[in-house]
RNA sequence: GGGCGGAUAGCUCAGCUGGUUAGAGCAUUGCGCUUACAUCGCAAAGGUCGCAGGUUCGACUCCUGCUUCGCCCACCA
C-alpha cells in the first residue's frame, strides 16, 4: 500500500464518514453499564446554512463528546433543527415574491405547503454540512421544533401555562415590525442608534395665558413671549406620532407649566383638544419639559395613559401606513412619509420652532432590521415573574454553572429583571396556538385591534367563548355552540426552543413520571457529586440505573454549549422551562464561547460580505485543519478574529501527523518488522523520556478537556507531537529502526491519536486504520470506540489487545515523571542544540567537523552510548572522548566540549558570548538585589528566598563560565 | 445612563491562586532538498506587558483613576 507524501483530506473524510456510520458509532442507547453524557444541539434554523459561527459552535461540542466517548460513557449528543418561524417564512415569502405572488394569494393552507416543501428540500442541508464537519451526534433522533411529537409537547406547555394562569392575552403595547407584519418579543427587536432629529413642535393653548414668571431664564430657554403665552413646545423624535397623541404631559414639581392645565392645549393639524396630565415620569431637564403622550404607540406612553386613563387611538395599519384615525391627507401614508409631510404642514403653520440632530435609539427587528413600531395590539402573553424565580435560584447556587463566570452576573441581571414574553405572532409558519372561539360567546369580543382601544388592560376576566385546549373541541363549553375557530396567530419560534433538552425525547408522552421523580434526585446527586471532578465512566450507583426512559436516563443534559447572543432568547428559557416542567434544571454547565469576527473585528454576516466559508476551507485543508485551527483560536470564551490564512496551521499539523505515521509505516515495511504486539522491552534512556513526556501530556491534555480548556489541551498536544515527538524522538530513533522502537512509536503515535481525535477525528481514524492494515496488532475496530490515553504504564492501557498486557518487563516507576531519569537525556539534547549553535557562530553550520567531549559518570556512558544520532543531529564527524581538552567551546556544570576547526571566525561566536554574558548579568543583578534586600529576606517565604539563592548561584556559575570562555579568546584573539 | 470584556513581540493570542531569564504560531532574517514531511528542518532577531498612581520585600499578574477598542442591557420623549 502506498501512503502519498501529502495527507489528501479530500480522499479521506467522506470514506471516514461512512464506515463510522456501518459502525454505529454514534448512536446512544440506554445503557445500564454505563454513566450516560448528553448534549442536546442548539438546533440551527432550517434556513441556516453552515457558517463560521456554527463550525465553531459544533466543534467546541463534538470535542466534549468524542473525548466522553472515548472516557467509555454512554454518549449522546442529540441533533436537530429549529422551524425558525419568521426567517423560514420570510425566505419562502421572497420565493413566491418572485413569481409576483403574495402568501394571501395562495392562502394559509397552500402557503403551509409550500413551506413544507421548501423544508423537506432545504431543510436538511445544515445537518448534511454538519456530517462533512464530522459531527458525531445520533442522526437516528435528528429533531425538528415542528415534529409532531414535539408539537403535542408545545400545546401542552402553553395549555398548561394557560391553566396555572401564567399565559393571558391582552392589549398591550408590543414591538410590531411593519415590515414582518408581526408582533415582536423584546428580546427580538434590537436596539440601534440611528441618526435622527429632535423636533420642537408648538402646541397651540385652548386659551392664551400670562403666567407669573418663575425664572427669566427658564423663560428664555423655552423662548416663548415673555407676556402672554398661546402655545407650549413639546420635543419629539417622531413627530407623526403626533397624530394620535391623547395628551401632554408635565412633571408634578415643574413650576414652570403649573398654568398649563388651566390654558388647555390643542393637537394642531388634528384640533383636538389633549389632555394635561402630571407625572414623575416627566424629565424636568429634557426638551422642553412638556411631552405629547401618544398611548398607542410609545411604551412609556402606554403606561402612562394606563394610569391617568388616557384615551388610545392606534393611527397605523400593520405595515405602518397611517389608518382612518388621522386626518383625510394622512390615510394610507408610510409612516416616514408621513412624518415628512407633517413637518412641512406644521412648517407653513409656523409651528416648527427648531429642530435638533439627535441619535435615535431605536429598535430593529433582528430578522429583517426594520425599525420596529411600538403599537397598542391584542397579543399573548406568558407571566415570567414565576417562571424566573427557581431559574435564578439554581443559577444563584450553582446548581447551574456558566463558563467564563461572568454570564452567570449577566443572566442574573436580566432574570431579575424580566418582563413578560410576547409570544403570538401574526405569520403562518409555527404553532398554531392551541386556542379556539365560539363565535357566538366572541362577537364584539375580537375587535380588530385598527379600532379605538378604550383601555389597554381591557382583560378578559371571563374569558368567555376562549377555549384552550391542545385539541380542537368539538363544541363550546359555554354555550354549546359548534360554531368553532381556533386562533390564527402562532407562537414565538422560542416557545417551542424552549423545551428542547427535554421535548426532544418526546416528553411529555414517554414519559414515566413515577420513575421520573425518583430518578431525578437520584441522577441530581450523581450530576452533583460527579461535576467537579468528572472522571472515570463508571455505572452508576448501586451498577444499575433503573431508567425506563431515555427522558430519565440522558436528562439533565451535561452542558449547553452556545454563543452569548442567545443567552436570554433561549438559555434562560430553557432553564425556566426546565425548572417549571421536568422540575429539574435542563443542564449542569453552560459553555459559553465567543463570537466569530473578521480580522478586523466585525462580526462575520452573509451582508457585509466578510464572511469565510467553513465549507470552503473544508474543501481547501479538511475539516481536520478547520477544527484544529478553530480550537487553537478559542480561548475562554473571547471573539475569535478569523483569517483563512489561520487554517494553515490546521492543514500543516495534519500533514505532520500524516507524515509521521508514513515514515513509521513505511520503515516497519522496508524493515520487515512484524508487530503483533506492543511488548516493548529495554527501554533505553530515549524512550523513558518520551514515554514520560507522552504521560505527562495525556496528563495535561485530559485535564484541560475535562475542564472545557479545549484551546490549551490543543496547544498542548500539538507542542508534544510536533516538538517532543517529531523534531527530536523520531529523529533519533531513524538510525536504529528495530522491532522494539517500532513498537514504542506505535505506542506514543497511537495514544497520540487518540488524544488528537475528539479535536480531528478524520486523519486520527485514518491513520488508526493505517496502524492496523500494516501491522499484526488486534485493535479496537475505531478509534472513536477505543479508550482514552490514561497516564499509566503501557500494559494497563486498554483497547489494545491482550498481547499487550502481558509480560512487559518495564517497572512501572520507570515512566512516571521522574526527573532524574531523564534529566541526562534533556541535558543531552539541550547541547546539541548549543553546539548547531556555536557551529551558526563559527561559519561553519553545514560543516561536518570533529567533536571533543569531557564528560563523566552516566554523561559518559550516556554520550558514547548515543553516539550514532548525536552525530547525525549535531551533523559531526566524530565524537572523542577526553581527559582534557586543547580548547573550549562551551561548558557546563556537566562536562565541556570543542569542536576541531582550523581558522575560525571568532567574531560572532565571540559576541554572542558577550551577549548572553550581558543578558545573565541583568538577571544576575536583580537577584543579588533581591538577595541584600533584609525585607525580601525577612518577609518572603523561606522556600522562595531559598529558590532565589539556588537560582543566584547557577547563574553565577554560568557567567563565571561564559567569562571565562570570552577572556580565553579574547586573550587568543588579541595575540593574534 | 448602567454593566461587561479586551489592551503582552509587526500580526493573532498563551501567561492558573503576585517571585518566570515573559512564551507560542504566523510574518521577518540567515542557513539547509540531512533516511517521513519545503504543508519541512536548523537557528536568529523582535517585548520599559495601554497610561498614571497605589498596595507589597516584590506586580504583566491585586486595587484606584484615566485613555482606547468592542460588546450587552436600559421606557432620555
């Protein structure tokens, strides 16, 4: 079998890919043996397809899973994908737009169809990009928030909210997007500034006044005649709201307007006369003090009115054209046209009295990024007060855990300061809310909200001929009627997002409650002793989980892994939810990671063209590279900056790893070697110090992923493979390739893999296969199923084959990390690097010349044992062992050496000395400071006041020894 | 208006609970096709750790203020 010199992604993902999946290897089952680990997907919307920010996402998590599958738990991560409401109706919208067609003229059934079509044909292809990715989740249960399981589930929650008196319907100021004809939840209506004006607008009095005045000043600033007044100003950034104004309001402690309830004030354009009403609420500093009050479609506004029992006119129609209640001119306007030709007529009339540039906060909506209007209108809402209180108290305790901590703050702040959640929307393409009315019982009932709305509260105590069921009815119970329709608004995409970590196990129908109770603590106290130092996959307590259902057995989840943005609109939900209807939190930590910007920090969108495709550098590097480069990036939880260029590291390590595993490959074959078997015996100095350096990487690289420090286990891992295990073990074990080595690097290599396989699965299967096919070992059939590296001696690893585990020779203390035993061999190493060193300074890089060495004890035995690939490193001629050198070129507390050169250039290699002198001499100093300091020595820890004496007199040493090398050659130098 | 995060080599970032000769990758500069890998090897250069104070025997690490970039929340019309 040839092995090409260059690793071909391309070749190998897709083959890799399958045979995971003729081996099952990710699906999940109950299994009573073992400790289950689940993950339920941030379910991507059916319009996505795969971008920078989900291959990010994914991967964080397809790390946690494979490396929990290899710990040997019972391992699901659970796929799926999300209806996405607005975006899916928005997108199917613009499709028939392109045949001239709105969805009214299809009609809501045919328009349904429609897209249902467009799901089942589109709606896949971010779980098909997933796979490329190598995401390893249970496809079998791929979910969708529209099945119609999880439907029942959704009706159900909303019936029961509705029972326990948390959902209600009412007139309320809600965030329209006139664009998405829609009612909006706070959370999904942006804020953005905008560059706007502040109009000053004169509202004429009912009757000219003269007050008294208070304060010149204040007069001035208000610019009105000094003696009688027939006008106030009110300031405004939407000056058609005017339209619909029903009042001014005025600070109760603003002496200025205490004349102005007396005067009356009148709605220019409309002459209609505006009610003066005082409130706290009023800023004495801001505008002019006096503010029109237009109920119906300012929040503050609303609110007010609801207090002083305002009038409500709503002026617009549901693409905020103005309606019938604005005067002839007005109808039918956009509202920005509107505001145009108002101003122009308030202009001609002189009522314009100046106008100010000012930003805009203003709201967008965060599906199409029109500006939304606040507008009075009939919608459903849920009570979250209650819902929120057991979600902060896990949070609060720690039952639940944010990653970096920070969120935890975050999340507290806006639980604590929830509002209630607008979950009707006016689109087609959702749930149905499982709401229906009697005809009959309704009549006046259902009044469009067009009409004048007497008061915003307005609730239906009775709720007469309102029948909340999850299953159409078939008559009235109040009347009897069958004159029945259901609700035509569906609900927020979120209130069915929301049910995720549970309704994806087709909750509430499997579920065996008794069980479910029982179970719950049983698992709460597994989950609570077992999260801080998840270690070992052990069955659970007792060796049998009593788990009937997979609800049971996989829930709660173990961590969320999301991006900020969705923190409230989903994290926090779902935590409620959790709490409210499994009475358990949904998961125990939640992984938050950063987001994925471009290299000049804007964050990555389809519109602004900055986008790198991750489908692209798959197709460029392999998903490997994408993967690996992205994990290197992430680090707790900050934005990544993302350039392509930053792949390369991805594609350039796995070609590494490929080429080692050729090279290994490749000399077991020209050798001849049989490997049946990993018996390593006579390990010599070499291979203890890679052996103990694999394990203290295993060491490290397993705690780093079991504290979700994905980007340092990767830098870790990486640093051994490239560094440890290429540039210098397999370099020196090339001259003396025997049965035995080869074993050894099968060894290092293989757990290697395994190590790098959670973070590239492809190239890490491949090679294992590679392993296997050359070789006689039996192996386990995958890597994804084998065991994950533990810090221990060979012949207790498991997943290798029994051969393995017996009669290994090597003293188990032999591998643990023990200085001394390899301390000779760093030593050794760090020399060569000292003499490539000398050799640059000296001119004579390349050249092969003569080495002499004075050594002792083991550094003897140690160098004349070694010799072969010393020579080859350090590119020598020979080496000589002897009593005394004619000259020296470097020394060390261990030994001193030369190198056989006529005619060198002793200037660089003098300067460099000179140098390194200089840069010891600065280090020296501060120490000795440190040293004479009676504080430092009286106050600091003896054992730190220890280390600095220790380190005071190596470096002595060094300088002493660098000096006198220097001065030896520059007496030589100055004879000359 | 509140809150949060970042500011360390030319670039992108590591640096845990205060004591390090402050690290890596990329880029740069030399040298090198040495028995896998030029998607490579060997080496070099490059940092008063944003600024100013403070705490401390000692601060890149802790505190305060400032500058600057970026996020999130908020009913300033």
């Amino acid at each position: 079998m040839d092995i090409p010199s260059q690793y071909n992604p391309k070749e190998v993902e897709e083959k890799i890919h399958q045979l995971w999946l003729k081996w099952d290897c990710f699906n999940a089952d109950i299994n009573p043996q073992k400790k289950p680990f689940s993950i339920v997907i941030p379910p991507p919307n059916i319009t996505g397809i795969l971008h920078m920010g989900h291959a990010l996402n994914n991967t964080i998590q397809d790390v946690l899973i494979r490396f929990k599958r290899m710990q040997g738990f019972e391992v699901l991560w659970m796929p799926g994908t999300d209806h996405a409401g607005i975006a899916t109706q928005n997108v199917v919208e613009k499709d028939l737009a392109k045949h001239g067609l709105k969805k009214e003229d299809i009609g809501r059934d045919d328009f349904l169809k429609k897209l249902w079509a467009w799901r089942d044909e589109y709606g896949l292809t971010i779980i098909e990009q997933l796979k490329k990715l190598g995401a390893s989740c249970d496809w079998r249960r791929t979910r969708f928030t529209m099945d119609e399981d999880y439907s029942r589930a959704v009706k159900e929650v909303f019936v029961n909210l509705y029972e326990k008196g948390l959902v209600y319907r009412g007139n309320y100021i809600i965030n329209w997007c006139p664009r998405c004809k829609t009612a909006l939840s706070d959370e999904e209506s942006a804020h953005k500034e905008i560059d706007g004006f502040l109009y000053y607008i004169k509202y004429p009095l009912k009757k000219s006044i003269a007050p008294i005045p208070q304060s010149s000043e204040k007069l001035n600033s208000i610019n009105y005649q000094p003696s009688t007044i027939n006008y106030i100003v009110v300031a405004t950034t939407r000056p058609e709201t005017m339209l619909g104004d029903t009042a001014v309001a005025i600070n109760p402690k603003d002496s200025r307007y205490k004349w102005l309830k007396e005067a009356g004030v009148i709605l220019p354009i409309v002459e209609r006369e505006l009610k003066v009403i005082e409130d706290e609420a009023v800023d004495l500093e801001f505008g002019t003090g006096v503010v029109k009050v237009t109920p119906a479609h300012d929040p503050i506004d609303f609110s007010l009115a609801k207090k002083h029992n305002l009038e409500f006119i709503n002026i617009m129609n549901d693409d905020a054209t103005l309606n019938e209640f604005v005067p002839p001119d007005f109808v039918g306007l956009d509202r920005f046209k509107a505001r145009d030709a108002l101003l122009e007529i308030l202009e001609e009339k002189g009522l314009i009295e100046k106008k100010e540039p000012y930003k805009i906060s203003a709201g967008h909506c965060y599906r199409c990024h029109t500006i939304i209007e606040p507008r009075v209108s009939l919608q459903w809402f849920v009570k979250m007060k209650p819902l929120a209180k057991r979600a902060i108290k896990v949070v609060e305790e720690d039952e639940i855990k944010f990653s970096p901590v920070r969120w935890k703050k975050v999340y507290l702040n806006w639980m604590h300061d929830i509002h209630d959640w607008c979950i009707s929307r006016q689109i087609w393409w959702g749930h149905q809310l499982p709401v229906y009315y009697c005809r009959k019982c309704q009549e006046a009932e259902m009044q469009n909200a067009k009409c004048k709305i007497q008061n915003g509260e307005e609730k239906q105590k009775k709720n007469k001929g309102i029948i909340v069921v999850p299953e159409k009815p078939d008559k009235c119970p109040d009347c009897g009627s069958t004159d029945l329709y259901q609700d035509e608004d569906v609900l927020d995409t979120w209130f069915s997002s929301w049910l995720w970590p549970f309704a994806t196990f087709g909750w509430p129908f499997k579920q065996h409650s008794a069980v479910s109770i029982q179970l719950s603590a049983d698992r709460k106290e597994e989950l609570k002793a077992d999260s801080r130092a998840r270690s070992e996959a052990k069955p659970p307590r007792g060796g049998k989980l009593k788990a009937e259902s997979e609800l049971n057995y996989f829930y709660p989840t173990n961590v969320l892994v999301t991006a900020s943005e969705i923190l409230f609109f989903w994290v926090a939900r779902m935590i409620m939810a959790g709490m409210e209807f499994m009475g358990e939190i949904p998961f125990r930590d939640v992984l938050i990671h950063g987001t994925v910007r471009d290299s000049k920090g804007i964050k990555m969108s389809k519109s602004l063209g900055n986008i790198i495709d991750p489908l692209e550098i798959i197709d460029k590097f392999g998903a490997d590279a994408l993967r690996f480069s992205l994990m290197q990036l992430v680090s707790s939880g900050a934005d990544a900056y993302l350039t392509e260029e930053k792949f390369l590291v991805g594609r350039n390590f796995s070609n590494k790893i490929w080429n080692a595993a050729r090279f290994l490959l490749l000399k077991i074959k020209e050798n001849n070697l049989k490997i049946d078997n990993l018996d390593f015996k006579e390990l010599d100095e070499i291979d203890k110090w890679i052996l103990k350096e694999l394990n203290q990487t295993i060491e490290e690289v397993t705690l780093s992923l079991e504290n979700c420090h994905i980007n340092s286990a990767t830098k870790k891992i990486y640093d051994f493979f490239w560094h440890k295990f290429c540039d210098w073990y397999i370099e020196i074990v090339k001259d003396k390739f025997t049965a035995n080595k080869s074993k050894v690097l099968i060894y290092v290599l293989t757990n290697s893999l395994k190590m790098l396989h959670p973070l590239m699965p492809f190239i890490t299967e491949e090679v294992f296969q590679l392993i296997k096919n050359h070789t006689s070992l039996s192996q386990d059939e995958t890597i994804m199923k084998s065991s994950w590296p533990a810090k221990t001696h060979p012949s207790k690893v498991s997943g290798w084959s029994t051969c393995a585990r017996k009669g290994i020779q090597v003293d188990r203390c032999e591998l643990e990390i023990n200085k001394e035993k390899t301390e000779g061999i760093e030593t050794l190493l760090d020399t060569i690097g000292q003499i490539r060193n000398i050799k640059i300074d000296l001119g004579i890089a390349t050249k092969k010349v003569k080495l002499e060495v004075k050594l002792k004890g083991p550094d003897l035995d140690l160098w004349k044992v070694n010799q072969p690939w010393i020579k080859r490193l350090a590119r020598l001629e020979t080496i000589e062992f002897r009593e005394d050198l004619e000259r020296v070129l470097y020394k060390s507390e261990r030994g001193e050496l030369n190198l056989i050169v006529e005619d060198i250039e002793i200037k660089n290699f003098l300067s460099s000395l000179e140098k390194k002198i200089k840069k010891l001499t600065v280090v020296f100093e501060k120490i000795s400071q440190r040293l004479k300091n009676k504080d430092f020595l009286g106050k600091a820890r003896p054992d730190t006041v220890e280390e600095e004496k220790i380190k005071f007199e190596q470096i002595s040493n060094q300088i002493r020894r660098l000096t006198e090398l220097r001065n030896a050659f520059k007496d030589a130098d100055d004879r000359k």
